[in-house]
C-alpha cells in the first residue's frame, strides 16, 4: 500500500493538471480573431458558402429585387442580377484566395496594405456598414414581426421589446463563433431556399383579383446603377471574404464558398422577390408576401433569415474591432457591438436603402481591387507574417490615394461625367487596379530606392 502522503501528491497533481486544462472565457470563445488560423481547422467550401447564402434570403436582399424589379422590369432586372452576381463571385473569389493563403481576418490583411493604422480607418468604416446592415435587419424583423403578430395572432408587441430580444439572441449566437454559425447556416439555408421557392411558385401565373387595390411604388434607375446596388448589397461582404475563407482547405473550396451564395443563390433569391412584386403589383415585401398567401412561412422566412443575417454582420464587426485593437477580449466586443447595432437600429436607414447600397459599392470595391493587387501582384503571393508587421509602414499613403481615386471614378461615372463600362463599379476596378499598382511600382520603389 503506498505511502499516504504519496497518494495524497498524486491527487493534488492531479488536480493541478485538470486547473490547467480547464479553459478560461477568452480561451472557450477564441476564434482567430488576430492570428492565423490552423491548418487543422479549415472545412469545406459549401459549409462556408453558406454562411453568405443566409445572406442571400434576407429581407433586404428581398427588398433589392422587389425595388430593381419594379424599375427595370423582369427582363432587364435579370440581366442586372445576373451581370452583378458574376461581379461579386468573381470579386469574392480573388478575396477569398487572399484570406485562404494568409489565414487572417480581412482587416488584419489590411494592416499590411493600407499600414498599421491606415487600416483602422478602414476597420471603423467597415465595423460602421456592418452594424448599419444590424440594425437595418433588427429595424425590419421589428417592423414585420410587430405586422405579423398583429394579423396573425392579434397581440401588439411593442418595436423596442422585439429589438432587444432580436438583438440578444443574435449576440449569444455570435459570442460562439464561426463554428456555431457555419452550423446554423447550414441548417437554416436549405429551409430559406425552400420557402423562397414556394413564393416564387405562388407568384407564377397569379392574377390580381378586380377589387384589388395596388400600391408599386417604382424607383428611376439606370441599368449601371442596377447592378452597382447589386453589387452594393454584397461588397461588403466580399472585402470580408477572408474573414470566412481563412478557414477554407484550398482554392477549390475557396470558388465555391463565393459563387455559391453570391451567383448562385443571391441571384435565384432576386429573381423571385421581383418576379413576386411585379406580379401582386406591391412595393411593400410584407404586403407581396401576405397577398400570395404566405402568412405563417413569411414569419418562419423573416425569423430565420434576420438570425443568420445579422450574426454574420455582428461576427465581421467584432473582427474589425478586434483588428483595430489586439487586446480586447473577442467576446466582449462582441457584446458591445450587439447593443451599438441595437440603438443603430433606430436609425430609419431604410428610407434611402437604394442608396445606402450605392454608397457601401462606391466605397469598398476599390479596397478589394487594392488588397487584391497588393497581394497578388506586388507581393506575389508571399504569406503576410504578423512578427513583420511592425515593419509595416503606419500608413500606407499610396493606398489611400488609390482608394480615393476609385471612388471618384464611380461617382464621376454615376454623373455622366466619365464612362468605361457604363457600370459604375466595373470602372472603380478598372481605374483602381492600375493607379495602385502603378503607384507601387514607380513612386514606392523610389521611395526606398
């Protein structure tokens, strides 16, 4: 029998060793926010490409369709889908090789393009648009759930209690990270994509009753302006690729993570929401829905896609936090950031949603081009390694001039000033991609020459 004093060793030992390996709160909710990921945690290409498929069937997306159906007509309209979602694959492709080859969050990557602190301007624009894209989705499942309870079920719940229960389900769900979110992605998506197709079968062939009064309200667009807020609804996105593909095994699931929810659903999503509202000849997608006979699915649809929605939203905004300061706890940002898009979603951004989406495409698509060619062109695929980055220039001046000179391109090409390709964004890409490299390989190679 040994000795007591040996047992009672081996237990404290033990004890010790069971401390050590129990995880703290920063440790169980860590998700690579500032560091790259390891090779033994990528997935494959559908599971992240779903995460921006429940993207695709969110209300907005619903209201983009609605809107450029109705202005351009059905024809037009899915040309402009179409052209626009092969912008955004194509866009999110490239981004997304970037972050699968470094394993960095997209606002860390930008720290080697845009400098140390050049980029934290560009994390607090991003962080800013995303929580806006929040509180749109909280502001629109408030409004509809509040419309859908009343007709429904008869009970009035006021806006601001279904915010702050909208807003603290998505923050826990958030809190876990990509796991978690790949998860309810991938099980919620199948079921939006279904429901979708249902309304998309009511609105085939449906007749407007005589006694029916309508309400298509239309907007003026041109044919650029289309698909530039095609492209808008999702560029943000797409400059936020790495945030998904980092986790992504190789290239191969890397085109499949991006053509998938931006072509491939986004496209089928835009096509049915205008193919709903020209045929019930209704502005508003609550009353589309309601009028084809959707009362119970419309509920189930606006729940879920709103979750899925704005837990990505909140997921790349805590990246872009943390971005802008490495020592915050990942999880408490998170936090912070659900109230801010909460209060956020008081803001009426709806009332020039068209526009909203214009904006966020005029400013962030240069900032794909430019990390892309930093990446690609001029650093020629070599990996950024974070024990450099204190090398790395505080800002990146050459960048932000590029920056700038694309979004004047499109606003230039918005008022008829200059044309390439007639499509606002395109001529961004193509003014952009030069001007960046251009100034890298001329006035930077002299600068240290």
């Amino acid at each position: 029998m040994p000795p007591l004093h040996s047992k009672n060793n081996t237990q404290q030992q033990a004890f010790e060793q069971n401390q050590t390996t129990l995880p703290t709160s920063s440790e169980l909710f860590d998700d690579y926010a500032t560091r790259p990921v390891p090779a033994d945690k990528t997935v494959g290409g559908v599971r992240i490409g779903m995460i921006n498929g429940g993207l695709a069937f969110a209300v907005p997306g619903l209201i983009t369709g609605l809107e450029l159906g109705g202005a351009l007509g059905l024809k037009q309209s899915i040309y402009a889908f179409i052209i626009g979602g092969i912008i955004l694959s194509i866009l999110g492709t490239v981004t997304g090789i970037v972050g699968m080859h470094n394993r960095l969050t997209s606002c860390m990557t930008m720290k080697f393009v845009f400098g140390r602190k050049g980029a934290n301007l560009l994390s607090l624009a991003f962080v800013l648009s995303l929580l806006g894209w929040y509180g749109v989705n909280i502001n629109l499942f408030s409004e509809v759930s509040q419309a859908l309870f009343q007709q429904l079920f008869s009970i009035n719940i006021p806006l601001w209690g279904l915010e702050i229960s909208a807003g603290i389900l998505i923050t826990l769900t958030t809190i876990w990270g990509f796991k978690l979110i790949e998860k309810v992605s991938s099980l919620f998506v199948p079921v939006l994509f279904i429901l979708v197709a249902y309304m998309l079968y009511k609105s085939v062939g449906y007749v407007i009753p005589a006694d029916t009064v309508t309400s298509f309200d239309t907007i003026e667009l041109s044919f650029g302006e289309a698909v530039s807020a095609v492209v808008g609804s999702f560029i943000v996105s797409v400059v936020l690729m790495p945030d998904f593909t980092r986790f992504a095994k190789n290239t191969n699931d890397t085109v499949i993570a991006s053509f998938l929810p931006f072509l491939i659903l986004n496209t089928f999503v835009y096509i049915a929401a205008a193919m709903a509202g020209i045929a019930v000849q209704q502005s508003d997608i609550l009353a589309v829905m309601l009028t084809l006979g959707l009362g119970t699915a419309a509920f189930i649809l606006l729940i879920m896609s709103s979750w899925v929605t704005n837990v990505v939203n909140l997921y790349s905004a805590a990246l872009g936090f943390n971005a802008i300061n490495v020592k915050w706890t990942e999880w408490k940002v998170i936090v912070i950031a659900g109230v801010l898009g909460t209060v956020i979603a008081s803001f009426n951004l709806l009332a020039n949603f068209t526009d909203f989406l214009f904006s966020l495409s005029i400013i962030f698509t240069p900032v794909a081009a430019i990390y892309v060619v930093d990446f690609f062109l001029i650093r020629k695929q070599q990996i950024y390694q974070l024990s450099e980055l204190h090398r790395v220039a505080s800002v990146n001046y050459l960048a932000v001039i590029a920056w700038a000179v694309g979004i004047g391109t499109s606003l230039l090409a918005n008022n008829g000033l200059i044309t390439l390709t007639s499509i606002e964004v395109c001529d961004a890409i193509l003014v952009t991609v030069p001007t960046y490299y251009l100034l890298m390989q001329f006035i930077a190679k002299k600068s240290f020459a």
